[in-house]
C-alpha cells in the first residue's frame, strides 16, 4: 500500500466486511476501529497484511488477533466510556488502543519488556495518554490500580486466574480464552453481588498465558498432535 489514503481504505474495508457484516454494530467500537491505525502496530514488512482477516505474528511466538476476535472482545466488556480497564497480553498494543478510545483508563501488561516498550512507543506516539504498558506476570494482573470495571485476556488460560477474578470491580466482566492447545472457548465472567458466573461464547485459538497462573511450557506442549492418534 502506498500513502496513508490507502490504508484508511484497507481500514474502512475491514470495518465493514470483516466486523459490521459479523453483526458487531456499536457505533462508538465501530469508530474506534475506524480511527485506530492498525498498519502501525505491525512489524513494518508486514503492513501490507495489516487489515487481512486474520492474526499476524508480531515476535517473540506473539500474534496481533484477527481485527474481528479483537473487536468482539472489546464488545463483551460492554465500555460506556468511564470504566478502568486492564489488558492481560499487550502484543503490539493494537487492543491496548481500542480499548483506549472507549475506556476512561486503560493498565496492560505484557511478560516481554522488547514487546512492552515497542507497545508504549506507538501508542505515545498516537497520543494515548490515558494507556499505561507495564512489564510482568499478567496472571497476577496489575494489583496497583484494581478494581477494573473490565479486565480482557489475549492469551488461553486454563481457568481464570484468581487474581484477576479478586481485581474485577462489583458489576465488572472479565474476557478470556480458556482452554489448552488444542481446544478453547472465549468465556465471559460476570461479578454480581459478590457471585461469579459465566458465559461460553464462540471457540477461539489463542498462544498460552505464561506466568503464575498460567501454562508453563512442558504443560501447554503435551497437548500436541500426538494426542489426536
């Protein structure tokens, strides 16, 4: 692509076939996908596929989601505007920007610190003050500034982990893939009254949340294909 004209219409072509025809049709995540420049949150030999309808690896075993994954998690959060949002799983940062156009304020963290500063360099320079990258173990969320009105995963876990479910706010939802290499599911958690529960949504394929309560490599690689034998 040449110019930033045709990327805005690479963009527009994805909004429309790839997230309105899905029947994602909130004009506020519409207009954040539509503003976002994906292309920049790209490994620049790569910007030519940054609108395609599908997960690109950014390194480090890391993808950026296929814009509709991305934009149907950003949906099951429910933002209105005003909510304290954390991201499991920066990546490129591509999510961390949505999120930072419909949220009040946005904490992620990221395990890799090469990815992290990558992350935190693009969205400064596009503005997002109000996007904040820290370095860690996700699965231990970022106890800091809880309570989040929505905490959003984008990496597979074997179950929610349980500080994640201690930092979501009364009223809060928590977005994740759960399951093992070969079989998961993206799940939505509701806090009510102090009760959790929770909906299954559509399958999913997600690289393995790391860390505490995560999947430590020996776990996640013994659902190989040798199992389908």
């Amino acid at each position: 692509m040449n110019g930033e004209t045709e990327y805005s219409k690479a963009r527009e072509m994805m909004v429309r076939e790839q997230i309105e025809r899905r029947g994602l049709r909130s004009p506020r995540l519409l207009a954040a996908f539509r503003k976002v420049p994906r292309h920049l949150f790209v490994p620049p030999d790569l910007r030519e596929r940054a609108y395609d309808d599908g997960p690109l690896p950014i390194g480090k075993g890391q993808t950026i989601s296929q814009p509709y994954i991305v934009a149907l998690m950003t949906s099951l959060l429910a933002l209105e505007g005003n909510e304290r949002v954390l991201e499991i799983g920066t990546g490129s940062g591509y999510q961390a920007a949505i999120l930072g156009e419909l949220a009040r304020e946005v904490h992620t963290v990221e395990r890799h610190a090469g990815l992290a500063l990558r992350a935190a360099e693009v969205l400064s320079q596009l503005g997002y003050v109000n996007v904040h990258v820290h370095t860690g173990d996700g699965s231990l969320g970022w106890p800091e500034s809880a309570p989040y009105d929505g905490i959003v995963v984008t990496a597979a876990a074997a179950a929610p982990p349980p500080p994640l479910l201690d930092q979501l706010a009364e009223g809060g939802r928590l977005v994740l893939p759960v399951g093992h290499r070969l079989e998961q599911v993206l799940q939505v958690w509701h806090k009510q009254g102090g009760q959790l529960t929770y909906e299954n949504i559509i399958p999913v394929s997600f690289v393995p949340l790391r860390g505490q309560y995560g999947w430590s490599e020996s776990e996640w690689e013994r659902y190989e294909a040798d199992d389908w034998l």
